[in-house]
C-alpha cells in the first residue's frame, strides 16, 4: 500500500506570525487556494481513490479543491489532526489547530464522510498533545485500518506535525522540523 501524505495549502494562520496562530479555524489563503488547485495536476485523482483529511478548516478546502469534479471517497478522521512535533508537555494547543464539530463539517462539506468508528474523545481533542506511546498505538491501529480499505494507494491530506509524526513512526527513523514538508509539499512511504 502506498501513503501519500500532503500538507494543506497555505491557511491564513501563517500570514502574520506569531500573532496568527491564535486565530481560530483559519480558511486557506488566496495563494493557499492556487497551492491546491496544483495539486490537481501533481495527483490526478479518479473516482477509485481514497482521501483521508483531517478535521480542521484549510485541510477540508485543500481536500475539497483538489478532488474537484472527481467522486472520490473523502473520509475525515482526526487520526490526521493536527500534532505537535516534536512533543512537549509544557506546550498547548494552539486555536488555530482546533477540530471542527463533526456536526460543522457535515454541514460545509456534505460530500465527505465522518470517521464515527472513533472515541469522542479524538474529536475533541485529536491526537495533537498525545503522549507518543499513545499516539504510537492510534497510528499502528491507522495504518491496520488504511489496509482494510483495500486500496492500492491513499492520500492523507494533514499538517506537517502530523505527516513528520507518522513518517518518523512508520520510517521508524528520527526526524526533526526540519523535516516538515512545505505547504501542498507531500511524502510517499510504502506500508
């Protein structure tokens, strides 16, 4: 099975750093907008394919702009949410990393699909703050249930925290930020 993880385009919480990142449910950008329109021509989707898009604003849209016009499965998970990287325990989380109510996300993005096999508890708080055995335990279970879906490829489109956590779980490596893909920047990793 191949993964391929890309970072959503550029969200409007990046525009005035550090100031930013305190604004809720930020939306992608104009440039943001183009990033994923591009992602168009780099994966060109069909109907067989499946996307797996975390629950925040700028992912759903990047999601929803690059699979445009192709009526391929689009399943939001909060196993992709946004993550810290590395982790701390003495930071938290920041606004603008918050989850859309699943109730939100069916309502602007009908097309998609909710991930209901989950605990409530990773809709509300994600996978962002997870201790890593805990987050080394979801990821196993992810990858066990990407499987299951039985498709030869998968595009998971997240935050770069979250696309270096799994890369460094699955690669079995360490990673630094310095590893964090750009924005629409992506990673293939065969599973």
């Amino acid at each position: 099975m191949e993964l391929i993880f890309i970072r959503h385009g550029q969200g409007e919480h990046t525009l005035n750093l550090p100031k930013s990142l305190q604004n809720p449910d930020p939306a992608l950008t104009k440039e943001g907008i183009i990033q994923a329109k591009s992602l168009r021509n780099q994966f060109p989707l069909s109907d067989k394919d499946v996307l797996i898009i975390s629950p925040i604003r700028r992912t759903l849209q990047t999601a929803l702009i690059c699979s445009e016009g192709i009526n391929c499965r689009k399943i939001v998970s909060p196993l992709v949410s946004p993550r810290m990287f590395p982790q701390n325990p003495e930071w938290n989380p920041l606004p603008c990393d918050e989850i859309l109510k699943k109730e939100m996300v069916k309502d602007e993005f009908p097309g998609f699909v909710i991930d209901e096999d989950l605990p409530i508890n990773l809709w509300i708080k994600g996978i962002n703050t997870l201790p890593e055995s805990e987050f080394n335990s979801l990821a196993d279970n992810f990858l066990i249930w990407c499987k299951q879906l039985g498709k030869k490829r998968i595009y998971i489109i997240s935050h770069d925290g979250t696309i270096t956590s799994y890369r460094q779980f699955i690669t079995r490596g360490k990673l630094s930020r310095k590893d964090f893909p750009k924005e629409t920047g992506w990673f293939k990793i065969d599973c």
